[in-house]
DNA sequence: CCGCCGACAGTAACCGGTTACATAACCTTT
DNA sequence: AAAGGTTATGTAACCGGTTACTGTCGGCGG
C-alpha cells in the first residue's frame, strides 16, 4: 500500500526506473506511448516521490528554513506572510521551525535545518552574536534579519530602530509632550537596545534638560500593564510613554485607561511595529514593513542559492511614522 | 569547506563510518579514545550530519509537517504554539507550511511533505472532503483539525462550532437583545458553516418569532467592516451583531463606534474564537483553546507515529462563552 | 596450548531517488 | 548494404547516512 517507491512504479509500468524518473520529471526524451503507461501506473499506486531521496541525490531540496525566535503574535505572521509570497513565486517550499530564547536550544534548531533546505533564514534579535556564527551549520547559505550588527559572516537585513525612536521622540516633542517615559524590550534583544540607544541620543540631542526615564520590560503586554502601573504609583510627572514594541504599547494603554487615565489627554501612548492590531486601537507607532522584509530576505537568499551573488551585505530599511489618535497634539490648556 | 560529510570525519579521525556514526549515536560499542576522536574530528570539521540522508536510511524524519490554511492571524500563531510546545517536548521538529484556498495549490503543498516528515497535521476547513482525502498521500499518517465530517479515512480533532454558536445566541437573548444579525464566514468553511447552522438552529427553538438576518463575510476584518456600514444604512432594528470570527467582530466594532454608535448600549458585538486581542477590546466571544487543540493534534499524531495506536477517531472540543462588556446586558429602557 | 567468547572496528548493502554512460533499434545517406 | 546519426530505454553508480554481518584481538577456562 502507501508507501510506493519509484521501483514499484517502473515494475508495474514494465520500464526501468530511469524512465519513471524522466516521465514524471517532464523530460522530452520519452516516448509518449511510454510516458503514459508510467503516469497511468503511478497514479494507480498513489506513488509521490519522497523528497528525502529526491534533495539527496539532487543535492537541492528546492526549500528554504526559516527560524523565528517564537512563532506566536502578529509581527511574525504578518513577516511570514509576505516571506510564503516571495518563496511561492519563486518555486521554494518554505518550512519555519521556531527557536526559543536558550542559546543552546537554538542551535540544536539551526542544525537540523542540514539537509533539509537549501538556505536559512533566521530572525535572531537575542541570540549572542558569537552564539549565532557558532551555531549556524557553514555548510547552509543564510541571511540574517535584525541579528546584532557584529555578525557580518552573512548578508543581513535590518531595521533602522535608531532613526525610528528618533523620529517618535520627535514627534511626541512636536506634539507637546514633556516628560516621556520609555518602556524598554529585553536586555539581550538588539532591536531593543537600538531603539532605547536612539530614545536616549534623540533626547540627549533634543530635550537635553528632560530626565531619562526608562521601565524595563520584555516586549510582553504584561510588561506593558506593570509598566503602567508603575507610572501610576510612582508621582513622578509623565505625559507620554514610548513603548519599545506595539504590544507593550497595548498593555499599557489597557491598563491607564482602566485607571481612569484617558490617552492621550492625560498621557500619550506610542508604540514601535505596526501591528495591524495598532489601527483598530488608534495607536501611534512606527510602521515597520514586516512582509516587505520577510519577501525582501527570501528573495536574497534564493539569489544566493542561484549563484547571483549576495548583493548588498547589509540592507537597512526605514521605519516610518504612523501618527494616530494616542499621541494626538496637546492643546495650549495643558502641562 | 563546510560541506563535511560522515565520510570526511572518518577518514580525518582515521576510523570507518561505521564507527563514528556509532559514535556521534551515542551508542555504547565504540572505545572511549576513540569516541574521543571522532568527536573532535567532527567538531574541526564542523560536521553537520545530513537530515535528508539520516531520514531515508532510518525510514524516519523525527519531524511532524503542520499545513495551514495562511500563516496570519492570531488564531494560527497560538495554535502553532501549541504544537511547537508539544512537539519540542516529545522529540519531534515541527515544519510547517501553509496551503492557500485553491485545491490543486493545497495538493502540491501536501505531497510536498512526503519524504520531509513522519506524519502530518492538516487543518483546512475551506477544502472540500473528496479533494483533501485524494489529496493527502496515503503514505503519510495524518491528523485532522477542523475538517468537514465527510472526511473519515483520517483521525481528527474538531470543534463544537454548533454548540458554540448555540451558547452565544443564548447568552444575546438571555442579556436582552432581541433583533441579532449574523456575520457568517466563507461559505466553503466548514466552521463558517456550522457556526452559521448552529445561530439558526438557536434562535429557531429560542426565539422562533424573531426574523433571521444573514450577512455575507469572509473571515477578515474588512468584511466586518462593510457588514457594519450594511447594518447602519439598512433601516433595519439591529440590537446585537454575532461575527463568525473574532477578527469580522473587531472590524464590525470600530466601523460601529466610529459612526457615532454605542457598544453594546445601542448595538451589542460578539465574535468567535477568543484571539488574544479580544480581551484588549473587551469582545464577548467564544474561547476556542486553540493550543490546546493543536498540543492535543500534536500528541495523537505522534502516538499514531510510534504504534500507539489511534485512539478515538474524532475528537470534539467544546468552545467556553467569555462574556465581556460588547455584550453586556440590557438595562430595561432600551428596546 | 587450544578453543571459545566478548569487545571493538571495518566492509558493504541499503534507503529512494537522479543521471552518466552503454546499448539497442531504427532511419538516413551514399 | 554499410556507416553514421538519432532517439528511446536500461544499467549501475552515486548522494550521505545506518547497520547487519564479518573479522580481529585479547583474555579465560579446560
């Protein structure tokens, strides 16, 4: 039953497996009277070829990996979404496995990826940079999205999170807002550390006598929701908070609004990413094109996998300004 | 360079393959100094081993293939998550890869996994039965999720669409609303389908006076868009809105409230399937523990895979109400 | 001292495809 | 009719692992 191999087919066709292989593989030099026996014969023993054997003898599996530090919330399927467009228009199977935060963990990820793709595409944002070159398999052509920028064995893409907190810090000053509280990702992610490096520089160069305030977090809305009451407890003055991802941004705006807080007249709320979630709350962030990536890495890599050279080491995309109702500009009566 | 083979380490550590396929095995024939050996050799090398070879000669990947419908939404990521967390747990890597609505398409994604995976886990409510089952290579176990009921040549995990819909409605009336509109989903979508039978079935025996208004959808947001400008231009008594998915019911909400209406004073919103944005909009839906039911998938297929035997054919989950304020009742001067 | 046994290591077949090369059949061409 | 070319098909090696089977060596009992 099921399991029938390319043999079983030629035995029943009466050829060799040699033309099975060239009958099913659309190749010309075939006799039609013979082809037809050959297709009719797999279709009566529901042969499919067993992809394995195929990329082993091939040495190409015609699939790309891809590993994502964790497969759940919008940012990842939105990215995934637009890397399956790129990969189907282009005749790649795409396989995501995903990678927890342990280093260890990951690696074991990345390795099991050997021979069964082509090429890797992997979004590490936490993963230690020396950790990553140690654990990608050499023998698996790879591009790199939003991985710290030292590691430079490999084409990359990134984000620009440092022109992007810029430009929100900026915004949110234009706006009228003062006193701006910035909720930080986790300590390890380079996303995070980017856009806090940019909150700081942005204020540094542009409000140098506000304070600093920064909450840690760890891009979780529960983070988002003690952020907020922290800022709630605490008298200090505060009429803006700068989330360093949407879904803290959510959280908190969840839970000032459930203190009685209305946003963004008592206090602004901005995000970073996006989500189309973001929209339906009216909340302000920074537009990161997540599919356009996504597609953009998937194209790289199979120009790679083509011999069309690797192209630009490191591609940088700009995020842009999506100024909602969270952030509206203060009236004249306030702070 | 990176390309190492067995055979590479063999010849480097100068023993046979035999013995650092043992070795590197962790099997207990091979003498210490010279594990030790091959160890090294290996690690110098960079060995990787080679899954697709590994694969065809032990007949087994160690890997499960996941098909889903598209890889958006929150739905599909949580459910991902739940067989990820499953799957890691019991040794198996998970691959996934998505199916769009197109049979033909849905086939070739299927067969694709044939020789790439163990067994596979196969949710697609909008194919039809005849087209999966000829699809699905026999060759390959599979698990079910959400498949019409015609399909029984495979184990399958399904949700109680019906008694979710049921419960919804009963709760709508049991809070005073009197005149509910139906957003339904694509019509090829089993769950669309039942959820839709399930609303009428409800108010046939509930509330057998009350006229019975459908309106056509498509599970995206959009769609609950125009069913909200539909319901506003209709002169037509609406009291209460039930989208057949959550993401329809949020879309439905903003374009209400943002043409002036009150939720849920002048019109009440429910959805289906509790995405965790819900809880943030504070949407009365139906809780579909979507990790659950993939951890749950995850786990049959794997028994299936080590001879554990199917266990029962179908398996029905039922949804929970979670009442939330889009739905909150009625106080008695209204309707 | 001989035969037997256990521990370790090597040889080669096999998994299921693809394809270079060999072969056979048939058709031209002179 | 022989030489040469073209086309359809078969044979067998190969991709990179695993493992059954075989062989070697040292130790031990008789």
């Amino acid at each position: 039953m099921g399991e029938a191999t390319i043999r079983d087919v030629a035995r029943r066709a009466e050829v060799s497996v040699a033309s099975v292989s060239r009958a099913l593989n659309g190749l010309n030099n075939v006799r039609g009277e013979t082809r037809e026996r050959i297709v009719t014969a797999a279709r009566e023993l529901g042969y499919v070829p067993h992809a394995g054997a195929r990329s082993l003898s091939l040495a190409r599996a015609h699939a790309i990996g891809v590993v994502l530090p964790d497969l759940h919330g919008e940012f990842f399927s939105e990215c995934v979404r637009g890397m399956d467009r790129e990969a189907r228009r282009r005749g790649y199977l795409l396989l995501l496995s995903n990678m927890h935060d342990d280093s260890e963990q990951a690696a074991v990820a990345l390795r099991a990826m050997r021979g069964r793709v082509d090429g890797l595409l992997v979004m590490a944002p936490h993963i230690p940079p020396e950790s990553l070159e140690q654990a990608l398999p050499s023998a698996l052509p790879a591009v790199l999205i939003n991985a710290p920028d030292e590691v430079t064995s490999r084409p990359s893409l990134r984000l620009d999170n440092r022109a992007g907190a810029e430009a929100m810090v900026r915004h949110l000053l234009a706006n009228g807002y003062r006193h701006i509280v910035h909720i930080a990702g986790p300590e390890g992610n380079v996303d995070a550390r980017e856009r806090l490096q940019g909150f700081r520089d942005a204020l540094a160069e542009l409000a140098p006598d506000m304070p600093v305030r920064i909450i840690a977090g760890d891009f979780n809305e529960e983070a988002g929701e003690a952020a907020a009451r922290q800022i709630l407890a605490s008298g200090e003055p505060c009429d803006a908070v700068f989330a360093a991802n949407d879904m803290m941004a959510i959280g908190c705006l969840h839970t000032l609004r459930q203190a009685g807080k209305r946003v963004p007249e008592d206090i602004a709320v901005a995000g970073f990413d996006d989500v189309p979630l973001a929209r339906y709350l009216a909340l302000t962030t920074m537009e990161v094109r997540i599919a356009e990536i996504g597609a953009r890495a998937v194209s790289r890599l199979i120009d790679m996998l083509e011999g069309k050279g690797p192209g630009t080491p490191v591609e940088l995309h700009e995020p842009a300004l999506i100024a909602r109702a969270t952030t509206a500009a203060r009236s004249a009566d306030h702070g």
